[in-house]
C-alpha cells in the first residue's frame, strides 16, 4: 500500500472538517462514532495507529460494520493532514488497547 501522506494521491480535509462536515458519508460518520466510543484514545484525535490495526478491528466481537466501510473510513483517517503530522512526529504508535507498538522503519 503506497503512503498517501507522502504521495498525494489523496487530498483529505483535516480532523475537524471530516467529523463536522455534513456531506460526509453517514457509515463513515457512523464507524467514525463507534470507534470513537469505543477508543477514544486513538480516535479522538488523530495518534499513529499500529501497522496493521484493521486486522485488530475486525477481530472485534459485535463490530457495527464491514471490511470494506472500515477500508474505506481508515484509508480517509490515515490520508487526513492531521493524521500525517502525528506519524511525522511521532515517536510510536498504538494499539487498540493503548499499548506502544514499534515505527515503521523507512
């Protein structure tokens, strides 16, 4: 999968525009929701999640949502600027249960 913060091949709306704007997608809204009540410490505000998260994510008993919904939400949450900064300055990221998982080595 190519890095879309470096590569641009997504322009995404910051954080804020993303969970304010009304034309936003209402199952993206509403997995964005879930997974913020869930993990309000990863999906609160944009941290760098671990490699792999959307494995952890499906796994999760009594998911509200598919594959291809959580894809499609995670690749809008990982192209944000915001999101891009945080894993620029970031000195980990993290797993669903808070934990510190390694960086990704370039």
């Amino acid at each position: 999968m190519p890095n879309l913060c470096r590569s641009g091949l997504i322009q995404a709306e910051t954080f804020a525009e993303m969970s304010m704007n009304t034309s936003y997608p209402i199952k993206k809204a509403a997995i964005a929701a879930h997974l913020r009540d869930l993990f309000p410490h990863l999906f609160s505000f944009p941290v760098p999640l671990k490699v792999g998260i959307h494995r952890d994510l499906m796994s999760l008993p009594g998911r509200q949502f598919g594959a291809s919904a959580l894809r499609s939400f995670l690749c809008k949450w990982t192209s944000s600027p915001d999101y891009c900064h945080a894993v620029a300055v970031a000195k980990s990221r993290y797993a669903l249960d808070g934990s510190m998982a390694p960086l990704v080595k370039n």
